[in-house]
C-alpha cells in the first residue's frame, strides 16, 4: 500500500496515483479524473479566495485611501508638507494652539485660551462635541445597564437585545427623526403648544447634536457594561459582605472595578464615533456647527481635495490615536471574569415600601422619561410625520416616493429612483462583502505566521471614515488610472458598492469569525485525516456550523449598505445615483413629509436586519 | 477475513512482530513550540498490523507524537516515514489515516450514517462496493446497525464513541491513530470498549497507533508499549516486559505499583549450586545494603544496568508490591501497617520500613508490626551508579 506522497504533496490528487489501489477499487477511470481536477482545486481554493480578497481589498479601500494620502503631499507635481502645514497653523483649523507652531509665545497662547472669546477652531470644537456626547451618552447608558442588569421585568430581554439596534440604524434617519422632533413644527413644540408654553427650536444648536449622538452611544454604553454587570460573580459580592463591608462597599470594592473598563471602553468608542460624525451633524447643525468631517465634506464640494485630503488624514491620525491609547489600556487593564453565578435580579415592583427598596425604582422611572424623550420620540415622531399631512393623516408622503416623478429637473432627487438604488446597491455590495467577510473570517481564525497582520489590515476599514473612502474612490477609481496608457474609470454605481462592501464586510467578519473560533479543532481534523483538503472541511464542516453567524453578517451587511451615508454622498454628487440616505438629506431642509417617509422605510428595512441579527447571532457579535 | 480491511491480519504469535515490515516510523523527530520541546528527538517505529500503545502522563508529548503522525503538525526536526517514505508536507487528507478523537469529534450537523459515509466523498470504499453498502458494513461491525439516521448527540457516549471509530475505519486506512478515545467515558464501558476495539484492530489487522495516560488500559490493548516521559519513550516493549522488567525507574512506578530500593552493592556472588531453588541458579546475585539491611537482588540481564555489576556500585531495584510475601525469611524487612486501601480482589497495605513507605498486596491485610520478603529474583534493577 505504497502511497504517491510526493505526487500528494505537489497538490495533485494522491488517490489516483496508487495503482494498486485502483486496481483493488472498481471505480472509472473517468471518475478518478473528475476526483483529481476537483482536488486540485479544492486544494488551492482557501488560498485563491485569500489572494482574490486581499486584491480586493487593496483595490477598492487601500489604494483610494493611499491616493487621497497622496493628494495632500502631491500638490502641482511637486511633494510638499505645506497643506498639513497651513492647517496646523490655522487657528480656523486648530484654535489658539495653531498660534503656537507659528511662533507665538506660549505665555500670550495660554492667556488667550483662558479668556472667554477664545477660539476652539473646527478640530477643537470637534474634539468638544465628542466630549460632551461621550458624557451624555455615559450618563444616559449607566442607568439602562444597571436597569438591564439587576432588575428583572417583563421585556427586558428584548429591551437587552434592542442595544444592538443603533448599529444598523442609518444615521440620516435618525436625523429626521430628530428633525421631527425637536424642529419648529416637531412633536415636541407641538406638546409644549398644547400645553400652553412657548415655542423653542432646538435645531441647529450644539444641544440637538449631542442628544442624537447620546441617541447612538448610549446603547452602546449600556450594552457593554451590562455584559461587564452580569459576569460580576455574586459569590465575590457575597464574600465581600460576610467580611464586613456595607452594601455600599461591597459595590464599590468589588462590583464596580470589574464595571469601570467597560464604561471606559463604551465611553472611547462613543468619543472616537463622535469625533468623526458626519451624517447627524449635517442633518442636525448645518454648516455653522461644522465638525472636521463635516468640513471635508465642504472641502470636497469645493474641489479643495488637497486640503480635504490633508483635513481627513489629520483626523484619521486622532481617532487611531485614541483608539491605540484605549487598546493599550485595555489590554493592562481587562479581567475577564466569568461569574458562576451571576448577581440575582430583582423584580422591578418593589417588595416593600422602604426608602432602600423605593429610591432607586424612582430613579428609574425618571430615567425611563428622560430615555423615552431621547430613544422613541424621535422614531414615533418620524413615524408620525410621515403619516401627516395637512389635512391630517395621509400616504401621501409614501405614495411621492413611488411616484416616477415626470417633472423636476434631472438633477432633483427622484425619490422612486433612490429606493431603487438603495436596494440595488444593498444587494450588489452584499454579494461582495459577504465573501470577503467570510474569507477573512476564515483568515484571521487560523494561526500562521503574519495572522495578525493580515487582522490589522483587514480591520481598518472600520476606523478609516466613510468620508475618505468615498474620496479616495472619486480621486483613484471614478476619475480613473492610467494603466499602459489607457484610462481605466470606474462608473459611480460601481465605486458607490465598492463602498459599501467596505463599510458592510468588517461586520460579516466580526459576525462570522467568533463561530469559526467557537468550532472544536478535531472537527476540522477529523474532516481532514478522513481525506478532505481544507476547504472541503471549511466548506462541509465549518460554515454549516456557523451559517447563522453567515447570514446575521450578511443581514448586518445589508443594514450597513442601506444606510451608509458619508461615501455615497461624496461619490453620489453630480450623479443620478442617489440612494434613500442622500435622498432623506436633500429631503429634510424642504420637504419633511417625503424624508420622514423615506426615513420610515429605511427603520423597517434596518429593523428587518435587526430581527435577523438578533435571532441569529446577537450575542456573538464582537462588539 | 472480511472484505472490511485492505491487509493480511499478522500471522500468529509473538514472532510475527519481527517479521513484520516497519509501517510507520519516527527518526530523531522533535517538535518545539517556542521555547517549550513537546517531542525531543522521539525515534520509534510501528510496525504493520501492530497495536502500538504511547502510554505516559500528561503533558508527556504523546498526543504531539500521535497528531505529528497524523500531519495535524510537522516536526521541528527530522521526520515522520510511511512504509519507509518520508510524509513531510503531505497534509492530512494525503496521508491515509484514521483518526479518532478523545471528543469524537463527530460533526453535529449530519447524521449518523453521513458521519461515517463523509470520508467516502474522497475515496472509493474498499472492497469495491457503494458507498452505503460500507457504511451498512462498517455501522454493523461497531454495532449500531440501526443507528444510521440518528443524529450523533442523541447517542450516548459510547454509542458516539464506536461510531467515530466506523467514521475512521471507513476509507479503509492504512493507519488508525486513537487519542485518548475512551477518557471520556466511566470505568466500566472503558473495560468493554477497549476489548472491543481491540477485537475489530484484530478482525481488520489495522496499525493501530492508541494513546492513552492509563497505563492498565495500554498494558490490556496492546502488542507494544511506548512509556513516554519529557517527549522521548523511556521504554518501548510488550506490555508483559514494561511490566516485569521496567528499564527505568520511571517505568516502573509509572506502570502499576512498584517498591523502589537503592543501596550500594557489597558482593557479587554467583549462583550455580544446582540445589538451589530453581530460580535462582545460574545467575549472579548482588547483595545490596539498604541503608543497614543487606538485600539479595538477582542480577538476570547481561545488558542494562544489570551487566557488569560490582561492589561499590550504587543499584536501584525494585520489588512488586504482589511479589512481597509476609512472612517470608529471604530478604525479611520488619515493618509497621500504617493504612489499607480495601480494593475488592485484593488490599493495599502501605507500610513504613525504617521512614520509606513500602507497598503490599494481601487478601486479608495484617495490621501492627509485620515481616515481610521477597525472592531475590523477583526484584529488577531499573539503574545503577
């Protein structure tokens, strides 16, 4: 029973290479061949997909991104620092301290910061926003992980599940939510007329930003620390009270150290979100309250790519900045605890009527108003609007949106158009991204050497905005590449997927790879010593196992694609290739009724996702 | 014979080994991860139609040895040879072995029947029929006929068990490589499945590479042992050799209980008075002192540690607790019971002789102060100094 092994280790089929054995076995020798061409590529498939998504990769995320690097240090031919230079030293860009790499002395800088009319600039006043939705997003998140943690109620499950939601909830739509209810004709002047009050007008001020971020983090916040919360061993608490300390104690010595990396991390994530927000500040503050994204965005407009380019990079810089800080303080700082036996819940009606038992189930009922004004107003506001017309409750609005508008001018938005692209585009980015998800899934699960570089590169389309991705494809892809002298352009729809496959194939991935990572080895050994080439035993063993995972990636995908704002809109201007995000935002300022429309539509499709999600792997989401 | 296996089963009795050719062999093999060594320059060969045991405590370098086999991990250093050719770079798929795992490892998602056919989608079933015929086949000869359409987690841990095995033996391999696949289930099924496995590794005449910490289990199954310790094999024999001639030390408390003495050789003497008990005569026989007490311990190799013995040596023997008499005068030793493990057939008395612990089997455990002895020929010298 000599075996061919170095026929098998060429890649070629070693079954049909022992003639003995076929001899021994009936089978054709049409068969055997049949067997060998399918080995072969069986064989070579894991590294062909590998090879095709890294191409990939660098085809529609580094080289654009690598291009708009270019385009801020390759002005006129010539490579220069000045763009970063101007910026830096712009007090517009950077506020007082700008005035310090242009030579002021540091005396007069520090005198001018501590006056009041001093200047934040465009980072700074970015940098502020953050601050303030990372405290409001903490301050809002808190209450709801201790409510999720240690009460019991009907719902609270779904209440649990429902923070997952925020991650798919196109930003634009929550704009309008916000619109329809903070803005002069929203729900809540409408409440305050009702009851006799004044009017006020909460839009465009600092105020209704940082509520819409809160909107965004707070769940995030809250579902973190809830996780954190509920792996807290009550033997530890129990332990700590037997020893002496107070209630008090107990939860500040044992509970709450195990809480404080959590709400940290929560509190990175949502400033490093909010620094680089673009679609809530646009719908929400306008031009006047710019934030650096915002700023590129206008930059863009304006074909000033070299200065957008440098704007962007700048604030890329910050943002992996912090997230590097944090990541180094995770790693020093993070117990990872199981709790046996997790902290009992308790009902949330109070079993007796004692100050202890009533005080903190006040606390949550003023929580509870102050959450429902923040998280369901704006959505049953939108929902409301979208149903309202003048003469009271209307389909109006849905029935434009169908409409094949004949009139107008071909540059407005047909709103028939937009749906239709945004399917479109949803279904064509996930048909790339689910793929690439998955083969990187596969990638990043398997030890070899240089795994965690390829985890790094594969990752970092999560950090870099959809801003510069979208500049990158109209600067590298759209307005084409000179290859052997012919002019290689990719059309807009094209580039717009590309995108959005981008944006999408990170959360196949964060879906995907913790199943993979889940699956007993032998499995796959089994598989293998059995006769299956590895990706027989990926695709018989492993993927069967983690469908679920595979298809809540592929809904979280969708989600993304659908409402993906900051690429489309800068690689959507000038074109018919307008999707229901950018349609909302051309929408909002004139025509509420349709952007709330379009706005409903999108919850339900998003919602859809959610559901899907949330059945098939909430859990395991690694976020 | 039946159509099951692809090979002779090996003729009869012991001889047969040696006539055997080498199916698989490890040359100078070491296997390092990072700083640690898990396999350290391991040779050993297998030979066709043998069941081969690695035997040892955990973290031994057993299971590195059996998954090197198996291509689930290449040596650091030199080579892993199939029928004399080297396997280095063949991945698993390539290297026409079976294996089963401590977990089974059956895939969760197909049933019972698909579990075992899986391997077939790679190969044409021996014997030349379907590929549900073998599988019929091959369920039958693990008894569970009429589990075909079962899912594998509704069977009980034995059922799972024998169905791994059907799933491995099913592209008819050349080798069957067991890891630890009955540490997972209780003592008694243990017993049975093992002899049961070791019926269809007859029926077949499969080399059958089997892994297990439990050196009773390796003594029940096998033809060879391998005791491994620290990544190498102390001592690669039959089980009855391994048991009543350990080469090491480690040998010989790792496999069964075992007394272990050292003292220095005072005399050699030669033994060749015919009337004598017959044991004894023709050998030489070393009289060790123990601390004050002399001991006679019979010298009945010419290699090892035995060969060459003179006095000054330093010598360390050693005596099964079952082979201790009470109140034997050869090589009497007087000591104090300190406890008796009652195991059913048999007591365990362990006994303090002047500060060391001695072990002793009895049926009816003696208590106080007791005289013990042993043969001269019943104690083996594991090492000398």
């Amino acid at each position: 029973m000599a075996r061919d092994f170095s026929d098998g280790a060429d890649g070629v089929d070693s079954g049909s290479g022992d003639s003995e054995e076929s001899t021994e076995t009936a089978s054709s020798p049409s068969r055997e061949r049949g067997r060998t061409v399918r080995n072969t590529v069986e064989r070579r498939a894991i590294v062909g997909f590998a090879v095709a998504t890294i191409a990939l990769l660098l085809g529609i995320f580094y080289y654009p991104v690598a291009t708009v690097f270019i385009d801020s240090v390759l002005v006129d031919g010539r490579w220069t620092g000045r763009v970063f230079a101007s910026i830096l030293r712009d007090p517009f860009y950077l506020g007082e301290p700008a005035r310090l790499l242009v030579g002021e002395p540091v005396g007069a800088v520090i005198e001018s910061i501590r006056s009041p009319d001093r200047r934040l600039g465009v980072i700074g006043f970015t940098a502020y926003q953050a601050a303030l939705s990372t405290v409001a997003s903490v301050a809002l998140g808190l209450p709801a992980a201790y409510l999720l943690a240690r009460y019991e109620f009907p719902g609270r499950r779904t209440l649990r599940s429902l923070t997952i939601l925020p991650f798919v909830l196109p930003s634009i739509m929550v704009g309008v939510g916000f619109v329809a209810t903070f803005g002069r004709n929203g729900t809540l002047n409408a409440v305050l007329g009702a009851l006799g009050l004044g009017q006020v007008n909460l839009l465009f001020t600092l105020e209704a930003v940082v509520i819409a971020h809160a909107f965004y983090n707070a769940p995030l916040v809250a579902r973190v620390t809830t996780a954190a919360w509920e792996s807290v061993d009550a033997s530890a608490v129990e332990t700590a009270r037997s020893l002496g300390a107070s209630p008090f104690r107990a939860f500040r010595d044992v509970v709450a150290p195990q809480l404080y990396p959590s709400v940290l991390m929560g509190a990175a994530l949502t400033f490093v979100f909010t620094f680089s927000t673009f679609p809530i500040v646009l719908a929400l503050g306008g031009f006047q309250l710019a934030t650096v994204e915002v700023f590129v965005y206008r930059l863009i407009r304006d074909l000033e790519y070299a200065e957008a380019a440098a704007l962007a990079l700048i604030e890329l810089g910050i943002s992996l900045g912090l997230l590097y800080a944090y990541l180094r303080y995770e790693a020093k700082h993070t117990v990872r605890s199981r709790g046996i036996r997790p902290l009992p819940r308790r009902p949330l009606t109070p079993p007796s009527f004692s100050v202890r038992e009533l005080l903190p189930r006040l606390g949550l009922t003023v929580y509870a108003v102050v959450a429902l004004a923040v998280f369901v107003a704006p959505i049953a506001s939108m929902i409301l609007a979208s149903l309202s017309g003048p003469e009271g409750l209307t389909l109006a609005n849905y029935r434009f949106l169908v409409d094949r508008q004949t009139t107008g001018a071909s540059f407005q938005v047909q709103p028939w158009d937009a749906v239709r692209n945004s399917l479109l585009f949803g279904v064509a980015s996930l048909a790339v991204a689910l793929p690439m998800g998955v083969v990187v899934a596969v990638l990043t699960t398997r030890d070899y050497r240089g795994r965690k570089l390829i985890d790094a590169v594969a990752m970092a389309p999560l950090a870099v905005s959809g801003i510069v991705v979208g500049l990158g494809l109209l600067r590298g892809l759209v307005f084409g590449v000179e290859v052997g002298g012919s002019r290689i352009a990719v059309g807009g729809g094209l580039a717009i997927i590309a995108a959005h496959a981008v944006a999408g194939y990170p959360f196949v991935v964060r879906t995907v790879a913790p199943g993979l990572e889940g699956i007993d080895h032998t499995l796959v050994e089994s598989a293998r010593a059995l006769g299956a080439p590895r990706a027989r035993a990926l695709v018989d063993i492993e993927l069967p196992l983690v469908w679920p995972a595979v298809i809540a990636g592929a809904a979280f995908a969708f989600a993304i694609s659908i409402g993906e704002f900051s690429a489309t809109i800068v690689l959507a201007s000038g074109t018919n290739q307008f999707t229901m995000p950018i349609a909302i935002e051309r929408f909002i300022g004139r025509r509420l009724g349709p952007a709330t429309a379009m706005g409903v539509v999108l919850l339900v499709v998003t919602s859809a996702s959610f559901l899907l999600i949330d059945r098939l792997g909430g859990d395991d989401v690694g976020f | 014979m039946t159509t099951l296996g692809s090979k002779e089963p090996p003729p009869d009795g012991a001889d047969s080994d040696h006539a055997a050719p080498t199916a698989v062999e490890l040359a100078g093999v070491t296997r390092r991860y990072g700083e640690t060594t898990a396999v350290d320059d391991l040779s050993l060969s297998v030979r066709e139609g043998e069941f081969f045991t690695l035997v040892g405590p955990s973290g031994c370098g057993k299971t590195t040895t059996l998954r090197l086999i198996a291509g689930f991990e290449e040596p650091t250093q030199g080579e892993v040879r199939f029928n004399g050719e080297s396997v280095t770079g063949v991945p698993p798929e390539d290297r026409d072995v079976g294996v089963v795992f401590q977990n089974y490892a059956l895939f969760p998602h197909m049933t019972v029947g698909e579990n075992v056919a899986y391997g077939l989608s790679f190969t044409d079933p021996p014997g030349g029929g379907s590929d549900e015929e073998r599988v019929r086949e091959l369920l039958e000869l693990v008894a569970l006929g009429d589990m075909m359409d079962r899912d594998p987690d509704t069977l009980s841990g034995g059922q799972q068990q024998r169905v791994a095995m059907a799933r491995a033996l099913a592209p008819g391999p050349d080798v069957l490589l067991l890891d630890e696949p009955m540490s997972a289930l209780d003592a008694k099924l243990r017993e049975r499945l093992r002899v049961q496995v070791r019926e269809i590794q007859q029926e077949l005449g499969i080399t059958t590479i089997y892994v297990t910490h439990d050196q009773e289990e390796a003594l029940a199954v096998s033809d060879r042992v391998a005791v491994m310790r620290d990544g190498t094999p102390e001592q690669v024999a039959p089980p009855r050799t391994i048991y009543r001639e350990p080469a090491t030390e480690f040998v010989a408390t790792f496999v069964g209980d075992n007394n272990v003495l050292s003292g220095e050789v005072t005399a050699v003497r030669s033994t060749d008075r015919v009337d004598d008990s017959s044991d004894e005569s023709g050998r030489s026989i070393a009289d060790v002192t123990v601390d004050s007490t002399t001991l006679s311990v019979a010298l009945d190799g010419d290699s090892g540690p035995e060969a060459a013995v003179s006095a000054g040596d330093r010598l360390t023997f050693c005596v099964r607790p079952e082979r201790l008499t009470l109140g034997a005068d050869r090589n009497a030793l007087t000591a104090t019971v300190t406890s008796a493990e009652f195991l059913g057939e048999t007591t365990r008395v362990h006994l303090d002789w002047e500060g060391r612990e001695l072990l002793l089997r009895a049926e009816d455990p003696p208590t106080g102060t007791v005289t013990v002895g042993f043969d001269p020929a019943d104690a083996h010298t594991v090492d000398r100094q």
